[in-house]
C-alpha cells in the first residue's frame, strides 16, 4: 500500500509540474481547485477548476 501510494503522489507532482509549465500559475490554481473541490465533493470549486482549465486549454489550441 504505502508504494501505491508513493507511486500516486509521484504522478499528481509530475502532472502539477506539466501544467505549471504549459499553463503557469493560473493552471496550477485550476488544477488544485479542481483538485480540492473532487475530494471534498463540492461540485462549485471542482467545477470552476475544470472551467478555467478548459478556458486554457482552448486559449492555448
């Protein structure tokens, strides 16, 4: 259990990383705000993480 979770952790640091460096600051504050809003189960926050990182998304294609 604790390598699964290692494994998890070294993942979601890897895909901060990724988009902190395609979409800076703003990505990484979608990302966590998504994040939090998915494990508390708030549908508000997760759901403006999800828009402001599909706004980027589009911005940037």
């Amino acid at each position: 259990m604790p390598l699964f979770a290692i494994i998890v952790a070294a993942l979601a640091i890897g895909f901060e990383q990724l988009i902190q460096v395609k979409f800076g600051a703003m990505g990484v504050i979608a990302f966590v705000a998504l994040a939090i809003g998915i494990k508390a189960k708030n549908s508000m926050i997760g759901g403006l993480g999800a828009v402001i990182l599909v706004m980027l998304l589009a911005q940037s294609g």
